[in-house]
C-alpha cells in the first residue's frame, strides 16, 4: 500500500517537510500539488516531480486519487482547511501552529475524533530519536524530582511584511517560534500541560509579538520559562534545560537535530554526552504519519495534543495583554 499526499499551497516549507522524505519512503508518494495561481502550481509540481496540479484547494480535496494532505498554509488558514480536508474524508498533516486559537482546534479535535482519519500536527522535532531520548530520561527519574524546565527558540527574522507578522494570519512570534518552546516545555516537563503564571511581550504592533517570555507553573509544582523572538536581541537561541533536585539536562538545538545537536546530562557530579542519529526530524515524522494512517499506529501530535498547545499560547497572549489570533 501507498499513501498519496497532496499539497495545500506551494509554501517554501513543503520541500524539506515533505517532497524531499516522501523520495525516500517507499509508503508514500506526493501526488498533487494546488496553488491559488496555477502557474505557481505548475512550476513548483515541475520542479519537484509532482505529477498533477490543481487550481485551487477544493479541486485538490475533490481529488479521488489523493488520501492524506499536507497543510502548509498560513497559521490563519491551518483551521478552516483542516475542517475541509476532514469533510472531504482525508487525513492531515497540518503544520504548526494547529489552528490560530485553543477554540478552533477543540473544533477540530472534536471532528476528528468522530472520523476514522488521522490528524497530526508536524512538530518534526517530537518524532526524533533525540526527543524521545530526553522523554526517557526524564521519565526515568535519573535528574530526581522535576524543579525547572526552561526551553527557548529564537531566531531573526527582519523581513517585518513577512506573514508571520500578520496579525489577520494568526502571527506573532509565540505562535510560530514559540509554539515549539511551549511544546518542548509541555513534552520535557513531565508530559504536563503548565499554567501561565505571567508573560511579557516585545511588540512590532499593537497586536503582533515579536518576542515573548512566559513564566510557567505545572501541576506537580516544577516550574518553567519559554521564551521566543522573531526579533530581538536573543537573536539565535534554540534549547532546553531540564533541572531536577538530583541532576540536569541540557539540549542544544532540540527543534532540528540533524544539523547539529548535544546532549548533556549532570548528575551526581558526573557528566555525559549523547549524540543521536543525524537522520532528518522530518524524515521521522513522515515515517510516524505513513504508519498512523496505514497501520493504525499512534500518533504523538494528535488534534487532541494541539488542544493543550494551543491553550498554552492562548494564556500566554492573555497574560501579556495582547488578544488571541483568529482565524482568517
């Protein structure tokens, strides 16, 4: 059997999220392509060895010969055709963010759990050997009792009319840089989802963050920080740190690993180093959703995972007295 995915809009992401592991996987095959300016279509499709090209994004869900779509588009579309690949009965990869507020990815949490399609949110880094090693030592109880996760991206992006400073596209720096701190500070904190204790924003508008920081709480008492920008004086900064009251971890680059990562681990005076393998997050991310859909495996970003995310960030916004994204 072979899954065949088409893809919601030419976006510069699709490539290395999906073209390029797709050529790899002997499950998987990308089969179409729609774009809103079928030109943009044909040349991306020719480019990448895509067979077929649609006009729009209905055409590609009316598409009999394609199961599973690849949602790329803006933050502020994510939802809506999310909504509409599940009505049209495929199953969705949709990037992060899920949706562009907690309410809209209850609604489709909600419908998903009333189909028998797969839903996953592409967190790439969740589905790495690295992620999974740091779940296990945490979970291990080798750093003690949990006291402090604290977990970080960010990166510059000066191109202030790029999307992701739209306010009517659901931008703003904790929804794309942050999104992954939040979801790295929920996965290496314990598996909790942690309530926003207070949260202060950098702004580009009256509306849009270019950075944020976030005080965390979790339900067994740890605490935590997550911090992001777009655009500040953090100008590169992707970790994690977990402290307990027996030892610590860090990570350097937890969101892509095959570039380059470290793992460090301190524990009764005692130090080491584990490296994990260099294979693309995304490659293993492919791989996760070919077998959710294909042989029924679980899923680790599940609809129901974006809710939590999603709630996270909505606190946030509230707590830096800025209001939430909607859905365009």
């Amino acid at each position: 059997m072979s899954l065949r995915i088409g893809i919601l809009g030419a976006a510069r992401i699709a490539p290395t999220a999906l073209v390029k592991p797709a050529s790899t996987n002997a499950g998987v095959d990308v089969v179409a392509v729609a774009a809103r300016d079928a030109n943009r279509a044909q040349a991306f499709a020719t480019k990448h060895g895509i067979p077929r090209t649609h006009s729009s994004y209905e055409a590609l869900l009316d598409d009999p010969d394609v199961d599973a779509v690849y949602n790329p588009l803006p933050n502020g579309l994510h939802g809506r055709w999310t909504k509409a690949a599940l009505a049209a009965g495929k199953h969705v990869l949709c990037e992060k963010p899920f949706t562009a507020n907690a309410a809209e990815a209850r609604e489709i949490a909600d419908l998903a759990a009333g189909s028998d399609r797969v839903v996953m949110e592409a967190f790439h880094y969740r589905y790495h050997p690295l992620a999974l090693r740091v779940e296990e030592i945490v979970a291990s109880g080798e750093l003690g009792e949990l006291q402090r996760v604290e977990t970080a991206l960010c990166f510059p992006l000066p191109k202030f009319s790029d999307i992701r400073y739209n306010y009517d596209l659901a931008g703003g720096a904790t929804m794309d840089a942050g999104c992954y701190a939040v979801h790295m500070a929920r996965t290496f904190g314990g598996g909790e989802t942690p309530e926003v204790v207070s949260a202060q924003a950098k702004l580009r508008d009256a509306k849009i963050d270019r950075a944020m920081t976030a005080e965390l709480r979790y339900p067994s008492g740890h605490t935590g920080r997550v911090q992001c920008s777009m655009w500040s004086s953090a100008v590169l900064k992707i970790s994690a740190k977990v402290t307990g009251s027996q030892g610590s971890l860090s990570v350097l680059n937890p969101a892509s690993p095959q570039v380059y990562h470290r793992l460090t681990v301190r524990t009764s005076g005692a130090r080491r180093v584990e490296r994990l393998p260099r294979r693309a997050s995304y490659d293993y991310q492919l791989d996760a959703f070919a077998a959710a859909v294909l042989e029924g495996a679980p899923v680790k970003t599940s609809a129901e995972d974006a809710v939590k995310t999603m709630s996270v960030i909505d606190a946030i916004y509230r707590a830096a007295g800025l209001p939430l994204r909607e859905p365009s």
